[in-house]
C-alpha cells in the first residue's frame, strides 16, 4: 500500500470484531500501545494516540505518518484508555466514530474528562451532520475526519492539532505564573501586615519628637529645617508600610472614582518635573478629550511616578523620558490572556525611557517582588506598579532592547459611558509603535 492510498474503510482480511483471520498475525505497528515516531522525538507533549478497532486501519496510519508523527495506537476502545491511562498523557487523541462497546463521542468524552487539555479529533468513514454536532457538543471535538482523507490532508489535521496544544498549555503556563505571582504579593502583603502595627507605633514617636524639635527650634531654621525633613521622611516610611499592607487585596469597585486622565496627568507632570534632574528631558504626549476611567488617583500616581523613577534611574547621564497616553481597542481573549476582565476601550500610558534597556534574562523577572537590577533598590517598585494595575481591572505590559530603553505600557479600561475623540489602535500597534 503506498503512502498515496486514500485510508480503507475496513480491512478485507479483518473479521467482523476487527481481529485477524486465523492463522494469521497482524505485523507489530498494528498491536495495541505499540508506538513509532520522528527519531530523538521523546517529549510527550508531542505524542498521537489513535483508537481504532481495525488493525488494518491502524498498520494504515503507521505506515502513511511513520517518521512524522510520534505515534501510539490502541485497537479498540477499551484498550485505549488503558494505553491512555498507562502511558499518557498525549497530545491528540484520534478516534474512530463506530466502535462496539464505545462509541467515539464516548470514548473522547473520557478522556476529556481524564485530561481537559488533550486535543481530539474524530475520524470516521460514516460522516453526516447530526454526528458530526453530537461529537463537538458532547465530546469537545477539534475536528472530525473522513476515513477518506488523504495522508497530507491528516498530517495537517494533525500538526493543527499539536499547535492547538501548545496555545493551550502555554496559556495554562501563563495562569499559573499568573496564581504564583498573585500568592507572592499577597505574602508580601500579609508580611507587612505583621510589622505594619510596631512600625506605626515607632513612627508615632518619630513624628511627635520630630514636631516637638520643630516648636523649640523656630529660632534656629536650619535646625528646624532637619526636624522637617524627619517629619516628611517618616510620613513617607508609612505611606510605604501602608501600600505593602494592600498589596494583593482587591480594591472594591465602589472605592475607584471617575478620574478625568487630562487634569490628573497635568498635576502629574508638575510633581514629575521636581523629581526628575534637568538632564533628562520630559516629553508628555497627552491627547484632548481622553475617556474618563475609575481609578484612585493617589494609587495610580504612585505607580506612574514609581515607573518614572525606574526610567530616571535607567539615565544617569542624562536622556529622554517620554509619557503617552492613547486609546487601544482590546478583544475579550487578548484582555482575558493578559489579566484583564473583558475587552473594550483601554486607556494606555507608555512610559519610556533611552537609558540602558533591560537583558532578556532581567524581563522574565522584572515583576517579582524584591527583584532588582540597582544596587540600592528594594525590588518593591515594580511589583507595586503591577499590582495597582490589577487592582484597576488592568495589567502592565514592558519592551525592552539592551541598549535601546525600555517602556512599560499601564493599561486601565475605560468608563464606559465616555467615548473617546481620538482615533482609536489596537493594543499590538500601541506595543510595536516604539519598535
């Protein structure tokens, strides 16, 4: 038979239980569990399992995929599970539609039930319509097959299946760095918590001999001007404590506000301009009319002027450090993949920077918390940043080139009720534009 040969329908020589005639032996390839793929191919992530109960039809589908495809075949459903049980998991599952004991919608429907993430397709020599949306709503079918196929036809069923499979472990991958990075935030919370009432204590006293020594030195304004700063230093140190106590707890949405972004971001770059030195120039990129968002401004300008410090301390001789704000339309599955609730009307804040860039390396990492690339940073900042993000229904996306600068897009849904004027982009415009 060659590799041409449209797939049989059943084998002449097989008899009505799909078993051999007597006297006579189907080769190996053909045996329940046996297995033959691409050489040097082991990752199970990549492994086929075909379910049939002809022999013929599986010494059909080895010989038509060997060295294509790592291939496992089990005649019959019952011995299926067992292979599937035994030696999974498997990528893709291929099964036949007309089986005794087992249907094929049956058969798929458990091992969907044993793995969720394992790619079926149903192959079948009977096609028709009412079996074809049987199989997809009750078994979760990727595709369904005619026997009559031809080899190429199936090699490409089968590596959309495999890519299938990767998206969907490598979102699986992306949720549960998601939930690790979600429980080290709240243990940072929860860590802070534990101090935050002695700190309070302690800075209750630093406060009040700070002001005491302000009263006995009014005479003295440079002795004066040292209790100040005291003063401004521990309200600082809780402020910190207070944003570490929050850190990992939701914001209710009663407590965000309808922030108007142009006033908000006109205050912002006034307290910018004194926190950033003059060699470094500020570019502010603000369109007219931006839609209105729910935000706590206080939150928000904490993670803003933290990502302006980063791109300030990214340039120490000196650069550019720009701030733009667009609307980007985001499908439901983009905001969903990326943290978000839903899809819509995103306002967008890019902050960048032309200082030293980030190596691929320090990106994987950026957001851990107590993570840092500066000698005296505490890794807190942009863990900071990330989690005001979330707690806004949003997420924080970085782009970065060693050498090149780096920019961190901010992303918070719009109201939605307030449409914006200016022209709307999507959301990989916005990421690629600095590129």
């Amino acid at each position: 038979m060659s590799e041409a040969e449209p797939l049989p329908r059943k084998n002449p020589e097989t008899t009505s239980h799909g078993e051999p005639p007597p006297g006579r032996t189907w080769p190996r390839a053909a045996t329940a569990g046996a297995s033959a793929g691409p050489a040097g191919c082991r990752d199970p992530g990549e492994r086929v399992l075909l379910v049939d109960d002809d022999p013929g039809i599986l010494q059909w589908f080895r010989r038509a995929l060997e060295r294509r495809v790592t291939l496992t075949t089990a005649c019959g459903p019952k011995e299926g599970l067992e292979v599937f049980d035994r030696d999974g998991p498997f990528a893709v599952v291929i099964s036949d539609m007309r089986m005794p004991g087992m249907d094929g919608v049956e058969f798929l429907s458990a091992i969907r039930d044993r793995d969720p993430n394992t790619v079926r397709i149903m192959l079948t020599g009977h096609p028709d319509v009412e079996t074809a949306i049987d199989a997809v709503n009750r078994g979760s079918i990727f595709r369904f097959l005619s026997k009559t196929s031809e080899p190429e036809e199936l090699l490409i069923a089968i590596r959309a299946a495999l890519d299938h499979r990767r998206l969907l472990q490598s979102r699986a991958n992306l949720l549960e760095a998601r939930l690790r990075a979600a429980q080290r935030m709240e243990l940072v919370g929860r860590s802070a918590a534990c101090v935050f009432h002695d700190i309070k204590n302690m800075l209750t006293v630093i406060t009040l001999e700070a002001e005491m020594g302000m009263l006995q030195c009014e005479e003295n304004p440079r002795a004066r001007e040292h209790f100040e700063r005291i003063n401004r230093a521990a309200g600082d140190v809780a402020r910190i404590a207070q944003q570490l106590v929050a850190v990992g707890r939701p914001v209710e949405r009663e407590q965000l506000a309808p922030l108007c972004m142009d006033a908000f971001l006109h205050e912002f770059y006034g307290m910018l301009r004194s926190a950033i030195p003059k060699t470094i120039v500020i570019d502010c990129d603000v369109p007219h009319e931006l839609p209105v968002i729910r935000a706590d401004a206080g939150l928000l300008g904490q993670a803003l002027l933290n990502l302006a410090i980063n791109a300030r301390d990214a340039m120490p001789e000196g650069g550019k450090l720009e701030i733009a704000v667009s609307v980007v339309t985001v499908s439901d599955d983009e905001a969903r993949e990326r943290g978000g609730e839903a899809g819509g009307d995103y306002l967008c804040i890019r902050v960048s920077d032309t200082g030293v860039g980030l190596e691929r390396a320090q990106l994987a990492r950026i957001f851990d918390p107590f993570f840092t690339t500066k000698r005296q940073g505490n890794g807190l900042g942009l863990s900071l940043v990330i989690d005001v993000a979330r707690r806004h229904h949003g997420w924080v996306a970085v782009s970065s080139e060693p050498g090149e600068g780096t920019s961190f897009f901010v992303y918070i849904p719009a109201c939605n009720q307030q449409n914006a004027t200016e022209p709307k982009t999507t959301m990989a415009e916005v990421e690629c534009d600095r590129s």
